[in-house]
C-alpha cells in the first residue's frame, strides 16, 4: 500500500497561507483550531524560510502512543487517524506530538479542552467515507474519493507536496538535482545553470537556451 | 431504550410529579391557616413578615460565632447550587428547550468552575457536619440524609458529565436529577419554598405583638 | 544477465550522491570533470543546514513568526515531547504500578507476619478528648477527596492497559472522560483541603526532641522497646509534611495541566505532568499505609477521627507524652460521659494542642 506524506520544500514556500485557508474552507475547522499552520524562521532576517507544519502522520506516533484512551489508529495508506467518540480531551498527545499537531477546541462547560482535532490528510475518521456525520466531525474526506489533501494541491508554488511517500521523495530529489542542496548555499539557481549543464543534469539551463 | 425512557416519559413524570407536589405541599399548608389573634395590634404584621424573610438571611450575632463553619458552607453550597441550576449552559439550554423556550444571560466558564468548586466544598463540608457533629448527628433522620445523597449524586454525575459528548452520562445525570424532583415534595428538600412561610409566619406574629425578633 | 550486473547510469548515481550528501555543507557536486576546481575546503555556511539545526532544536530552543494564533505556535518541532513520552510510557507507568504493587504486598506481608497492633493493656473504660469536629470534618474532607482523585486518576493512567482490554473501547472511554472531568473538578477541593489542613494541624506537626529516636527505631517496629511520642509521632508529622510539600506540588502542577487557557507552553504542561505523576503515586504510597494503620493495622488507631475520643490505654502506648499531659491535668473522661461542650464545638479546640502550645 502507499504510505501517505507531507513534504514542505522549504526553498519555495513563500507564506502564502493558502494551505491553511485551503484546510480550514475545506473542512470547516472550528474556531481556535489551526489543523495546518505556516511558520516563519529568521522572519526579515537574511536566511529567512517558511514552513507549512501539521500531522506528519508518523510511523511510530508518540500521540497514539500516549493516548490514554487508545483513541488513535493507523490506516492502510499510512495515514494516522482518531476517533472523536472515544477521544477524552486530555491533551496528552498534544504533549507528545512534537509538531504541535492535536489542537483543542475550548468548549464544553468548562472551556476545558474539548475533542480533540488534527490534521486526518484530508481521510476523515471511522465513519461511513463521505457520510455527513463524518464530514461534522473531522471535514473532508477527499482520499476516499481518490484526491489529495487540498492544502497541497493548492499551494500555489507546489512547495507543499503531499501523497505516497515514494513519489513525493522523486519529486523532491528531482528538485533538489535541479538547483543544488540549496539556493542560500549555492547562490541564485541559475546560476549554476553552467555547472548543470557540464554534468548534462536536466533543468533550467541558459547555456541550453 | 431506557434512554428513551428517561428523556421522555419520566422526566415528564417526575416534573409533573414535582410540580403538583409543591402545590399541593404549599396548598396544604396554607390551609391551615393562622389562628385569630384578638388582641390590639402592636405593629405590622404584613411589613414584619417582610421584613423578617429578608433579615434572617443574616444570621444573629450567636449563631455567626457558635455556628460559623455552618454558615459559611451553608451559604457556599446554597449559592453555588443556585447559580449551576439556573446559569450553567448545559441546564439553561435543557430549561429553554423544554420549559421556557427563551435563553438567558450563562455564567462564563470561569464562573460555572467557581460556582461548582464553591457547591461541593459546601455540601460535603455540610454532610461531613451533620454526621460528625454529636448533636446534628442526633438531629438527622433518613429523609437529611437521604436527600443530602441525592443532591450530592445529582452534583457529581453532572461534573463527571461534563464533557457533554456521552450520552450514558448525561442521561445518568438526568435519571438521578428526576428522581430528586419526585423525592423533593416528600421531603425537607420542601425548605426551598417553605423558608418563606415560616419566616414569613415568625415575622408576622412577632411583629403584631410589637416583639423585635 | 550482462545487464543486470552492468553498472547503473552515471546519472542515477550523481542523484543518489547528492541526496546523501544534502545535509551537510557540500559546496561540491563531486565526480565529474570539474572536481578538481570545486574540491575547497567549505568556507561559506550552509544556511540550509542551519535551517535544520533551528527547527530541530538542536543549539536552543527557538520559536519562528506564524500567523496561527495560539501557544507555541511558532514552534516547528518541540523536542520536550519525545522525552515526555518516554517518561510516561517507559518508566511512569511500570515503575509506578510496581511501586503501588510494592507497597500493597509488603503491607500484607506485614499484617501477615506481625498482625495487628493490639492495646497491649487493652480497651479502658476511660478516654481523652482527641480531634475536635471540625479536625475531624476536615479530615474527612480531604479522605474523601483523595480517594475520588486517586481512583480517578489510576483509571486515566493505567486504565489503557488493565481496564481497556476488559471493557472495550466505548465503555472504557465513557469511564476515562468522566474520570477526567471528575478529576478536573475535584482537583482545586484538593487544594482547598491542603490549604484547611494546613492551618489547622502545623502547629502539632513541628519536629521535637525525640521523633529522631523514634524514626531511628522505625517507629517500635524494629526492636522490642517501645518509642515515646506527643500527639503526633514522627510517622503522623512526615505524613503531614509530605502531604504539604508534595500535595503541594501535586495542586499547583494541577492547575497548569487543568486550565490550559492561562498562555503556559507545552513544555511546562510536560514538566507539570512529570511532578503530577510522581508526586500522586508517592502520595498515594504514603497514603496507603496510612489507610492500612488506620483500618486493620492497628486496634483503637480510628477511634479519634471518628468519635473525637480515642481511648486512654491506647493514648498511653502511642502517644504517651500526650496522655500524660492529659492526665496531669484531669483531663480523662469516663467512656460513657456524655459528649462534653468543648467536643460539641465546632471549632473547639483539643487540649493536646493547648498543651502543647504551653509547652513552647
């Protein structure tokens, strides 16, 4: 089976916010919850780069881990998923998680932490694919009707890729052949268009032009 | 099944049952009516019947001294109860669905917290006090107890309900709340709304015979 | 077969290379014609590289600038969370039921091997005036309290691995959330009984000559000879000041986990719930054998929580100092006297506490 990724190509992203608007218009998040969220190191500083962050949907997830309720599972496409009837809102795998992924809405009586939301990869839950139960509880289910999530398929530079994890690492490897480790590294990337060009690597060239 | 039960058919009992008892506990009181006094008047009576339903919320200067820890969570769990039945959201939204279908002013979380933290410290400070204390301990009949045990449970299957997504719970909650209405008729819980004809009636009495009480 | 053993394309190896050596600060492509002139030593950082530094955390803890409201936004990767994880999943949850299976077995063997403590003299038909109600109202309080929090609290630690497999998903998690919420709502009473508890008993649980002599002879259980004390022995008094301190620290790490709306980051959530844990299982140690004295350890041990009078034999074995400042000083009551007026109040006063308070 495809084991399900995010990749965010950290030399194009250009902190946008599509990605998010993209998650929260797609599948009505609630107020406070921020399933995807585009961070900016070295803001205005030489170096400066954006990276669009939710669920990694890791392999061995310290969420489902800690989860003291067990509430978490792992679908054939690799993708980490939980169930909202059996989640208790104890906040333990947004302790673990270490990308800040399991949000709380503040709700309930107490504006203690309520159920809690995460980024599904556009999968839903356990529900009946596409019911409207499922489409209240956890929004889109856009895998089931053979799409990808739609953060990545709306990035406008294509920096945040997202889908099997084998054709994600050749897209990415393709572009990392193309321009060089990094533009920051290795100056602007036509710039090294010569040098491709004496390996006879494929890209951007103007020696080719 | 027995959801349904609940939701439905019994809590229509138990208002019900609730709301005729009153009357019919209130009617039955007020029957009896007051024995002629032919003496001359001294004061008021209606103004001292007033006067005296508000005055003894403050407790004379004996019972602050002998009976403080009484007072202080006997005021805590009274108010506390007060504002969770009618100022928690869960239960303004249950009223206004049911009964009055118009919502009013929720206390904000913040306050819902204080406002139940304050009610259990208070009633089981109370319960703690009537079954240690020599005297009280003498004093309480099945019917303290019982009703003290009720409330308590009513109080302590909302909180553990609170996360408002189980339906077992809630309706936990609500089963052992109707239970407590068909049981409140019956019992000295009934002080709720006979505190203000027996001070009312002191009140009055006291102050036709020209007595400061 | 020729094929399958010729070597890869050229370029499929320039590709491999280059990935492989991504990470670090590689100013060369490496093997083709221009090696020579590229091959310098690395002059210039790798911003790239750097990038990965900060986002992992690795020199220091670092936030970047996002437009996502809310704590710790700025954070790509949160270190913290792995160690956290290892905490609870590796050493709270076995150590912490070893270290609760422990203290149970070992009072068993105890009872087993020593039994009872009995009133060597047996019951009198005299008694001292010991807790007044509201000592024993606060006492109460605070038991009552304890055991909700700790059951609760052992059903949200250990729940996912005994009671789970037994009840089912649905069920379980029913369970779970109430005894979350249960918790949530109980915890500042917690605090509350610390706080009357406190006040009440300091005064009687300063340490004095002689608690050194008995905690040395553990108390009379090693040796023969039998260990004076006041009214509280020096068992009574660590109790006490392990329920302040790390009771303390139990309420106080609480309230970070219980109101998460207060700006504190992941990180001090994961560091509250490291001292929650600990502090609640070696409490609930304490308190465990405290229960045991109470209930079947020892013969007259609950009379005074539950009457306010503890019989005088048993004042005599456990807490002689005590009982003979009460004798001195007329004290002793018959045990079918009447509940005296002092006993009635609820905020009266025992005369141990008196006593003691002349004796500073």
């Amino acid at each position: 089976m495809a084991r399900m990724k995010f990749y965010c190509d950290v030399e194009r992203c250009i902190e946008c916010n599509g990605c998010v608007t993209a998650c929260k218009n797609e599948n009505e998040v609630p107020w406070g919850v921020n399933r995807r969220r585009v961070v900016t190191i070295k803001d205005g500083e030489p170096g400066e780069r954006s990276l669009s962050v939710a669920c990694m949907h890791c392999s061995d997830a310290p969420c489902a881990a800690v989860c003291p309720v067990d509430c978490f599972y792992t679908t054939d496409d690799g993708v980490v998923l939980h169930d909202k009837d059996i989640c208790i809102g104890c906040g333990y795998c947004f302790y673990a998680c270490p990308f800040g992924a399991p949000q709380f809405p503040e709700d309930g009586a107490f504006a203690s932490r309520g159920k809690m939301d995460k980024c599904t990869f556009c999968a839903g839950g356990p529900e009946q694919d596409n019911s409207a139960e499922e489409q209240r509880k956890y929004g889109s289910n856009r895998l089931a009707e053979g799409k990808l999530p739609l953060c990545a398929e709306m990035c406008a530079t294509k920096a945040l890729l997202a889908g099997d994890a084998n054709i994600i690492s050749t897209i990415y490897r393709t572009r990392v052949v193309n321009r060089g480790a990094s533009v920051l590294s290795r100056g602007v990337s036509y710039q090294n268009a010569e040098l491709r060009a004496a390996r006879g690597v494929k890209g951007k060239s103007s020696l080719n032009d | 099944m027995i959801g349904e039960l609940i939701d439905g058919p019994l809590w229509y009992i138990a208002s019900g049952t609730f709301l005729l008892g009153v009357v019919w506990r209130l009617f039955s009181i007020l029957r009896v009516g007051v024995a002629q006094d032919f003496a001359p008047p001294k004061g008021n009576g209606p103004a001292g019947a007033v006067r005296t339903v508000f005055s003894r919320f403050l407790p004379r200067h004996p019972v602050v001294t002998r009976g403080r820890l009484q007072l202080i969570a006997g005021y805590m769990f009274h108010l506390g109860l007060f504002a969770l039945l009618f100022f928690a959201r869960p239960h303004v939204d249950f009223i206004a669905e049911r009964i009055t279908g118009t919502e009013w002013a929720v206390l904000p979380h913040w306050g819902f917290i204080i406002a139940s933290e304050i009610a259990f410290a208070g009633l089981i400070m109370l319960w703690l006090h009537r079954l240690l204390h020599p005297v009280t301990r003498l004093l309480s009949s099945a019917d303290d107890y019982i009703g003290t045990v009720l409330v308590f449970l009513v109080m302590l299957t909302g909180c553990l309900a609170l996360a408002q997504s189980f339906e077992p719970l809630r309706l936990l909650h609500l089963f052992l709340a109707e239970l407590l209405l068909i049981y409140f008729p019956f019992s000295n819980l009934m002080h709720a709304f006979t505190f203000i004809i027996s001070r009312g009636y002191t009140g009055a009495t006291m102050a036709r015979k020209g007595v400061n009480a | 077969m020729t094929g399958f053993f010729s070597p890869p394309p050229l370029k499929g190896i320039l590709s491999l290379l280059l990935v492989m050596l991504l990470l670090p600060a590689f100013p060369s492509f490496g093997a083709t014609a221009d090696l020579e002139q590229s091959v310098q030593p690395i002059q210039i950082p790798n911003p790239a590289s750097d990038l990965w530094r900060e986002v992992r955390q690795r020199d220091a803890a670092m936030t970047g600038s996002t437009q996502a409201l809310g704590v710790d936004g700025g954070v790509l990767i949160n270190p913290t969370g792995e160690k956290w994880r290892q905490f609870r999943m590796q050493q709270l949850l076995p150590y912490g039921g070893y270290a609760l299976g422990a203290v149970v077995l070992i009072l068993l063997l105890f009872y087993t091997l020593r039994g009872r403590v009995p009133i060597k003299a047996g019951m009198s038909d005299k008694k001292l005036f010991r807790y007044s109600v509201y000592e024993r109202m606060i006492h109460w309080f605070m038991a009552l309290i304890f055991l909700f929090l700790a059951f609760s609290g052992l059903i949200l630690l250990f729940g996912r691995s005994l009671l789970l497999p037994l009840m089912g998903p649905a069920l379980f998690s029913l369970l779970a959330s109430a005894s979350k919420e249960g918790h949530n709502l109980f915890g500042p009473l917690f605090a509350l009984a610390l706080v009357l508890i406190f006040f009440r008993f300091v005064r009687r649980n300063i340490y004095q000559k002689g608690d050194l002599t008995w905690l040395l002879r553990g108390g009379g259980v090693i040796g023969k000879k039998h260990v004076p004390s006041n009214f509280f022995n020096m068992g009574e008094k660590s109790l006490f000041w392990l329920l302040v301190f790390v009771g303390g620290a139990i309420a106080a790490s609480g309230f970070f986990l219980l109101f998460p709306v207060f700006g504190q980051g992941r990180v001090v959530m994961e560091l509250s719930h490291v001292v929650h844990g600990i502090g609640a299982l070696l409490m609930l140690s304490v308190i465990i054998g405290h229960i045991y004295i109470g209930t079947i350890g020892m013969e007259g041990a609950i009379e005074g929580m539950k009457s306010g009078y503890c019989d005088l034999n048993w004042a005599r074995e456990h807490h002689d100092w005590w009982a003979e400042k009460c004798e001195q000083r007329g004290e002793v009551l018959d045990r079918d006297q009447p509940i005296s007026a002092r006993g009635a109040d609820a905020l009266g006063t025992p005369s141990g506490q008196m006593s003691e308070e002349a004796g500073k």
